[in-house]
C-alpha cells in the first residue's frame, strides 16, 4: 500500500479542492496574525509534513487496527 502513495496514489477532486482551501485558510490566518515571512513558511512546511506523513502511515495504522479488532475462529 505504501508503494502505491509512493508511485502518485489517486487523488479525487472533492480532496483536492479541501486540501486548497484548508492550506489558503491558514495561509490567511497567518498573515493576519501578521507573523514575520520565514515563520509563515516554516508554518507552511511544517503542516505540508505533517499531512505527508499522516497519508504514508494512514493506511498502515488502519490495517494494524483492523488486524487488532478481528478474531480468528480457532
């Protein structure tokens, strides 16, 4: 699975367009928070990060907690 968000994943337009406008509405809060350019970036980056890392782990922590809450019939 890890291999596929490696190779470009698939991407729908409902999650795109919730990814933009999520980052522009941060982007705004920050700038009226009137926070100095390098700490506006390193902002940036760091939420662009966070979400990349929750994507490559998202479906390896489903399928540790999907293994953990089935039985097997033995």
């Amino acid at each position: 699975m890890v291999e596929h968000a490696r190779n470009g994943g698939r991407g729908r337009m409902i999650g795109v367009l919730f990814g933009a406008l999520s980052y522009d509405v941060i982007d705004k809060i920050i700038i009226a928070l009137k926070m100095d350019a390098l700490i506006q970036d390193t902002i940036k980056g760091v939420i662009l990060i966070i979400v990349i890392m929750i994507q490559v782990a998202g479906p390896q922590i489903k399928e540790f907690f999907g293994r953990k809450g089935t039985r097997s019939s033995e």
